[in-house]
C-alpha cells in the first residue's frame, strides 16, 4: 500500500516501515562516524540496559551504546507490531531495524517488548540478562508513557500536562496549520497531580535498580541516568512549576535515595537534563511548538542545534566517560546538563524577545515551525530524505528479516 501520514489533533496514527528503518540507520552513522573518539575515552560500558529504548532519547542512548563502545544490549519498550487493519507503532520498525544493524556487526542485542511497569517485564528482563550472561554497569531509564500501573495495588493512574494552582493560557502554533494560537488549560486537581508523578516520577526506576541488585545483576559502579528537563522560564507554568514538573522533581530527588540504598554496590544514579526536542508527546502542549520552533530557529542560525544522537554522544563522550577530574560533571543540584547550549543566556534572551514579536506574518522569519512539523513526522518514519513514499510499501514489511 501507500502510506501517508495520518495526523489528528496533532496525533498521528500510523508510521511508515522504511522511514523509520532510514532514520534508525541515520542515527548510527551519525555514531559510527565518532567511533574513534569513543576508543579514546578513559571508562566506557560493558553492557548496557536501556528502558525505553524504542524512540527519542532512549533508542539514541542504545545506538550510543552498541555503535560507540560496540557492547552488548538489552532494550526494553512497549510497541506493537503491524496487524492487518494497521501499521505498527514507530518503535517497532525501529527496534527491528536497530537489531539488524547491530545484528550484522556481531554485537548482542536483545529487545524485550511490554509493560515496563510491570513485574513481568522485570522478570523476563533479568531471565534475558542472565542467559546473555551480562551483568550492567550502565542502566539508563527512558520512560515517558500516558499510563502506569502500580504492580503493587494494580491500580491504573494516568498522567497529565497541566498548571498547578492557576489556569494557564499562552501562545501556541499549530505545526501542521502553521496558525498561531492561544491555548488553555485548567489547573490540575490534587489527584492529577499524585497520578503524573505516579506515573513519570522516580519510583519505577527505584523498582528496576531494585529488582535488577536483588538478581546480582549490577556490576560494580554501576551507573544509572534517568532523563529530565527544565527549560526557560516561559515554560514553567506549564512544565517545570506543573504536573510533569513535579513528577520530574521526584525523579530527580530519586536519584541520591538510588545512591544510598544501593551504596554498597558503588552505584552512580544521575539525572541528565536533556534539551527540547519534539517527540510524539510534544506537539500536544501548549506553547512548546512555539517554544520549539523558535529555539530550532535561533540554534540552527548559531550552528548550536543538535538532536537525540548528539546529545546522547555528548552525553557519553563529555560527561558520563569523560573522567574529567575523576568525575562526572554536574551542577550544583548533582545534574547533568546537556542543555547547557539551549539554556545558554543569549540563546535565551533572543527566544524571548523573538517569542514577544511574534505575528502570524513574521513567523516564518523569527521561527521554523517547518522543522518542528518535520521532525515530529519523521518520529513516525515520514518526511524522511531519499524514501520515496510513492512506492508501495507493505506495513508488514520487517527489517530484521528483510
Ligand atoms: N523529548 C524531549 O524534549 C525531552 C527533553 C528532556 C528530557 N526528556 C525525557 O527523556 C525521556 C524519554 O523521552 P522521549 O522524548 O525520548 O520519549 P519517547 O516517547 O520518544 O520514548 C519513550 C519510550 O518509552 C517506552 N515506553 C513507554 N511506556 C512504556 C511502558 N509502559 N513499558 C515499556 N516501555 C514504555 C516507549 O516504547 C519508548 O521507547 C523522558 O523522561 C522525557 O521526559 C525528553
């Protein structure tokens, strides 16, 4: 069949088997084109569990990880695979086609796909780690998911994007319409707010590093990063001071508790605090893809502009095993920061006093609302340079045994 994209409510539906293949290949030449400079680093991973590591950050810390330091791999994530009424999720192309490729250069790889909450998973991953004979020393916690339920109670919660306290209402453009709007949103309830961090806090990565030391399988100084973000002050009242940002402050103070419960295996929990990228979840919160569009503006124009890939190769090359000082460089609140180049003051003073002059008729000049719609398809394989997406295609269509 044809495959187009189909988009919703800034939702789209569907993916297309060989963009998704492209775009995972892109990403691992970005890779191998810096394998020499991994060689070089004074520590590097022995074998690596990535959760969540279908798409975004988590699929870029696996291709980090298999193609830079060439280690052995678990992924863990919940897609699902193409049926007869419709293609399968994003993900799934690109776990087949990231097992390919790392298939083909000899290094293990193993995806494990389900419920990353659950007890089950847990399970199959620790049975998967010990017939691959690995033992961790690097496990990176990637999650971002609508849903969790609490293997202890059973009990289903739900996270929200929403204000604390206060409606909020700001600025925001449809990426698909190019229209600049208002958007609001009606503060959170107590209950909103209990259930995102539920959801998006720390206490399922504590399960993970719980379960996987109760198996004997962390090495020695084992290194755990969860992800995180923090973004300008403009963004605040819906990310930083709302639902998701409380969930995130708990992730965050989850990561010294990681490091006294588990002190006897020297274990090293950190937070990474990423830049904006657009993923699935984006386009849908109000004032991000105005927000986004314009940073993609100001960066590209500096030369500054990076996504997954380089961050996560910056992540690994200049911090985690960098061995500065003996240390990983963090700031004062113990983080890592891969956002220094968004946050940096003049990128920021420029993005607000773009944001400020915004007009539907100056948009396309002061930002690139293109490259966010882009982006966002080429998340789910479309828009990808050199598919041709005349051709027919079969959704069906597998890279791991093409
Ligand atoms: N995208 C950004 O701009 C940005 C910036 C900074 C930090 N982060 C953080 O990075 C982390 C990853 O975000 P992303 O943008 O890469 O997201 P993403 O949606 O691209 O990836 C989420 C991953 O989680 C997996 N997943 C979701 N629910 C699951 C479940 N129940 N069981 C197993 N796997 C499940 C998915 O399969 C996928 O692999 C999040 O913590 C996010 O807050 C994102």
């Amino acid at each position: 069949m044809i495959l187009k994209p189909m988009v919703r409510n800034n939702i789209c539906t569907n993916a297309h088997p060989r963009g998704c293949e492209v775009e995972t290949r892109r990403q691992i030449d970005y890779i191998l084109a810096r394998k020499p400079r991994y060689a070089g680093l004074p520590e590097r991973p022995t074998a690596v569990l990535v959760i969540g590591c279908s798409t975004g950050y988590g699929l870029a810390s696996r291709i980090g990880a298999t193609f830079g330091f060439g280690v052995p791999t678990l992924g863990v994530s919940y897609e699902k695979a193409p049926s007869a009424t419709k293609t399968g999720t994003p993900g799934w192309y690109n776990n087949r086609s990231f097992e390919a490729a790392a298939r083909k250069a000899g290094i293990p790889a193993k995806t494990i796909d389900g419920d990353a909450y659950s007890k089950e998973i847990k399970a199959e991953t620790i049975k998967a780690a010990k017939e691959l004979g690995l033992s961790f020393d690097l496990v990176v916690y990637s999650l971002a998911s609508p849903v969790r339920t609490d293997p202890a109670t059973g009990v289903m919660y739900q996270s929200t994007v929403k204000p604390i306290g206060e409606a909020y209402s700001g600025r925001t453009v449809n990426a698909f319409t190019g229209h600049l709007g208002e958007a609001s949103l009606e503060p959170a309830t107590e209950a909103e707010v209990a259930a995102t961090v539920k959801v998006m806090g720390g206490e399922d990565w504590e399960l993970w590093i719980a379960a996987l030391a109760e198996a004997g399988l962390l090495a020695k100084g084992v290194k755990t990063l969860a992800y995180s973000y923090v973004g300008p002050a403009l963004s605040w009242p819906i990310y930083r001071d709302g639902t998701i940002g409380r969930a995130k402050a708990h992730l965050e103070a989850t990561a010294p508790n990681l490091n006294s419960r588990f002190a006897s295996l020297g274990l090293k929990a950190y937070v990474s605090i990423n830049k904006a990228l657009v993923t699935r979840s984006s386009a849908v919160i109000p004032i991000i893809p105005l927000y986004i569009s314009t940073l993609f503006k100001v960066m590209k124009e500096r030369g500054t502009h990076e996504d997954c890939s380089a961050q996560i190769d910056r992540l690994f090359r200049d911090r985690l095993y960098a061995g500065k000082n003996g240390g990983v460089p963090v700031d004062a609140e113990g983080r890592i920061r891969l956002d220094d180049l968004e946050m940096l003051q003049g990128v920021q003073a420029e993005i607000e006093a773009r944001m400020a002059h915004i007009t539907q008729e100056n948009l396309g000049r002061l930002a690139d609302v293109d490259s966010f719609r882009v982006d966002f398809l080429r998340a789910h394989g479309f828009e990808v340079p050199t598919v041709n997406y005349e051709a027919e295609i079969d959704p069906d269509y597998d890279p791991l045994s093409s």
